[in-house]
C-alpha cells in the first residue's frame, strides 16, 4: 500500500516556463513534508520542506504547497533551468508512522519519485 | 556536499556472501537512517539510529542488521546475498531523528550481487 505518491513518472518542460510536480498522500498523520531531488549516481539532495500548520512555503525559485483537505503538495519551480533536470522525489513523515514503516516519528517515506526534463 | 559519507561508492559480490556498508552522519547529527532504492522503486526506510541506540525498524529483513558506534558512525550488514538484494543503499542523518526534521543522505552505495 503505497502511501505516498507520485502518479506522473516523467514531466518535460521548456527552460523559463513553470514546473509543476505533484504528490498525494492516503495517511492524514502525516505532518511533515520534504521534496528531494536526486541526480543519477547521487544521493537525494534537499530541496524545501513543509509542516501541516503551514499550506505554503518558498525558497528562491521553489515553492510548496500543502493541501490538507486533498491530501496533496505540490512543487513549483519557476523559471525552470536546464540544470534542475533531475528525478524529484516527495516525502512524508509524521509523529508515529504506521508500524509496517518502523512504528516511529522521524523515518520518511518516499513517493518513487517524478523525473524532471528541462530542455533549452 | 551533504556532509554525509558512505564507502564503498560500488561494492560486487557473489549470492551468500556477506557485506558491510558504512555511514558517517554530518557533524552534530546523531541519527542516521538507511534506506534501499531498488530498481523501479522509491526509497524504502529500512532502520533507524540514534546515538547508538536502534529507535525504529521498517521492512528489513532479518538477514540485514545495522549498528552505530560511539563514535556515531554506522554500518548495515547484508548477510547471505541473494540477487535481489542488489540496490542502491543510502543512510542520512540528522541532529536527533525526529519528526519535522529534515534528513540529509549520503552519495550511496551501489550493491551488485551476481
């Protein structure tokens, strides 16, 4: 049962347009979510995050949205370049996971991640 | 750079073999994680630590074990190899594991059983 997902595998977008990556969530304990960005051969790296008390949050050309109510973020990119052409990873993480994922706060769970092309 | 460290960068061994993995957190953090990115899936958790001690377990399988040491380094061993064990491994930490706190990973380790 996937609780985290990222229902488009690959989006492809013009360098200055805006990127849209989506991801829904079935757990409502969920309180806490983050977006990774991982290019091959590299470890995910840390892109911006968001708590539940908060539907928006911004840092430079990101931005994330929360929708409680839809159970859905969303990551905006905007202008797009050439070199965020990567896979976008979507997480989760709550105070108590459920126990099939360790039962405990702190551990995330990932979407399996939507791959971003920015082409010039 | 993450701040985190992982050796070896590639590892290739034989079904039934046994390997280690290490993890160095960033400065100050006292939790590290690990996680497996087998092929067509996302990242599953696999343990957690925190100075020293395991706090959460997700689908590892008994076969794998992990330990953090004094000097909050980590290992996850990986015993009696089957092919499809063969994934990328990644730890991350942070300052002290819990929620609504961001994880940073490490490069990975690229596991081939053949």
């Amino acid at each position: 049962d996937q609780q985290v997902k990222q229902n488009s595998p690959s989006l492809s977008v013009q360098e200055g347009r805006i990127s849209i990556l989506n991801c829904d969530y079935t757990n409502s304990m969920f309180d806490y979510f983050l977006w990774y960005k991982k290019y091959p051969a590299e470890g995910p790296t840390f892109l911006i995050s968001i708590s539940s008390i908060k539907d928006k949050n911004e840092d430079g050309r990101f931005t994330v949205f929360l929708n409680k109510s839809a159970k859905h973020l969303s990551l905006h990119i905007v202008p797009s370049q050439p070199g965020d052409s990567a896979v976008y990873f979507c997480a989760a993480s709550a105070v108590s996971t459920p126990a099939n994922y360790g039962g405990s706060q702190g551990n995330l769970i990932f979407g399996k991640g939507t791959k971003l092309s920015v082409k010039p | 750079d993450s701040g985190v460290t992982q050796t070896p960068k590639h590892l290739i061994t034989a079904t039934g073999q046994r390997v280690t993995l290490r993890c160095s957190p960033r400065s100050g953090d006292l939790s590290v994680y690990w996680y497996q990115q087998s092929l067509d899936q996302g990242l599953q958790f696999l343990i957690q630590y925190y100075n020293g001690e395991e706090r959460a377990k997700g689908n590892i399988l008994e076969r794998f074990s992990a330990q953090q040491f004094p000097d909050l380094h980590s290992e996850l061993n990986l015993s009696s190899l089957e092919l499809g064990d063969s994934a990328l491994y990644f730890c991350a930490s942070s300052v002290d594991g819990t929620a609504q706190e961001t994880q940073y990973f490490g490069p990975g380790t690229r596991l081939l059983v053949l």
